[in-house]
C-alpha cells in the first residue's frame, strides 16, 4: 500500500508535536500535524496536554543544582556506594 503524503500515523503525530514545541518541526510536518489534528481525537487531545505541561514548566520558577553542586552530590552518592560494598 502506498504511503500518502499527508497522512501520518497517530506516533508521527505525536513525534511532531513535541518537536513542534520546541521550534525543530520544519514547515511540511507542521502541515501533516495539522492535518491530522483536525480529524484525530487522540491528536489533539496529546497536543493540548502538552501545551498545558510546557505552560507550567515554564511558569514553574523550578531552581536546578548548579554544575559543582551536582558533582558534589554525584561524588557523595558515589561515596556511600562505596562503603555500602566494603560492609
């Protein structure tokens, strides 16, 4: 069976989506997207969740460990591994 070009498989969708949101989605796969968007239930309903969970990552304020810090605590785990065996 041919493949069409504008129908895509529910996973293509979804592949899209997340790289659409992130700005890697090139012009033609935008339009597959939205093509299937406007029929697919599942599609659209992935693409909303997304949006909402990008929404609230950027709103988070979410302060991560800076580089010495994770080393640090890399090297503490590392550490206590370590003694763990040697008992």
């Amino acid at each position: 069976m041919k493949k069409s070009i504008l129908f895509i498989s529910c996973d293509e969708a979804l592949e899209i989506c997340d790289r659409s949101q992130y700005g890697e989605a090139s012009f033609w796969e935008k339009l597959k997207f939205n093509f299937r968007f406007c029929w697919c239930k599942m599609t659209r309903s992935y693409s909303k969740q997304n949006k909402k969970l990008t929404k609230v990552m950027k709103e988070s304020n979410i302060e991560c460990l800076k580089e010495k810090e994770r080393q640090d605590l890399h090297q503490n785990f590392e550490a206590f591994l370590r003694n763990q065996e040697q008992q």
